[in-house]
C-alpha cells in the first residue's frame, strides 16, 4: 500500500510517494548516497541510501532506512533545499 503523501508526523518510509520523496531523493544526490532517478517513491534504492547516511553519520532512533526526524534534521544540516 502507498501512501500519496507524507504520515501527520512526517516520517518517510518504503513505499511513500510525492514531492517530499523527490525533495529527500535530491538531498541525498548531492551527498553521492543515492545516484536514482528523482521519481518520487521511495523505492529500495532510496531506503538503501538513507541507511548509507543513517550508518554514515551515526544517526539513530528512526529506524533503518525510515527518513524519520533525526535522519532529516541530520540530513537538512548537510544539504541544501532543492
């Protein structure tokens, strides 16, 4: 099942699609983690890149691969806004 837009507390997960996705997909092609297409669902490709990050940076508590509140707080002082 997926979701067309992002959960009341802004958790992204596999299986998550829109505009969020494409704004985390594009943080993380300026870190070289995730070389995809900037397609909007969070696919494997992008969950493996947020674990590459998550592991990267030490950042914990979200869950692997879930582009949570510390991932994205972690990930926002590393990048800019698309």
């Amino acid at each position: 099942m997926e979701s067309a837009t992002p959960r009341a507390d802004g958790v992204l997960r596999r299986g998550d699609k829109g505009p969020e996705v494409e704004e985390l997909q594009q943080r993380l092609q300026q870190l070289y983690l995730y070389m995809g297409r900037t397609h909007g669902r969070y696919d494997t490709q992008v969950a493996d890149a947020v674990t590459r990050f998550q592991y990267a940076r030490g950042t914990q508590g979200d869950g692997e691969g879930v582009y949570g509140k510390r991932t994205r707080a972690a990930l926002e002082r590393e990048t800019r806004e698309p």
